[in-house]
C-alpha cells in the first residue's frame, strides 16, 4: 500500500465497487493493465462511520415482562 492510499484512507476515502447508470457493476478493463476500473475511492466522513460501528451491537430486544 502505498503513502497516498494511506493518507487517503486516514482523510476518509474508501475503496468501493464502480457501477453503470444502471446500478450494476462495472468490469475491470484488460486492455488497461495498469488502471483498475472496478474499483473507485469515495468520500465517507468519519462521523457518519463512527456513529454507524457504535450502532451496531446496541440494538434494544424489549424489557421483559415480569
């Protein structure tokens, strides 16, 4: 991993799959050996995916009734 990919990661991009108009996903081109077009870096602010991890184990089941 290189020092951009990881200055990158810490400023909140992500690496996720590339998709059409249509929604599905996009191919990797073979004829371009050196650039991935399956995969493009989006923006994920850092808020949004620490409240997001916090939410995930703290899912109430009810009170119990006595």
């Amino acid at each position: 991993m290189g020092w951009f990919t990881k200055m990158t990661d810490w400023l909140g991009f992500e690496t996720v799959r590339n998709r059409d108009a249509k929604g599905r996903y996009v191919a990797d081109d073979k004829s371009t050996p050196n650039v991935d077009e399956s995969k493009k870096r989006v923006y994920k602010s850092r808020t949004k995916r620490k409240i997001a991890s916090a939410r995930k184990g703290t899912k109430s089941k009810g009170k119990l009734k006595e």
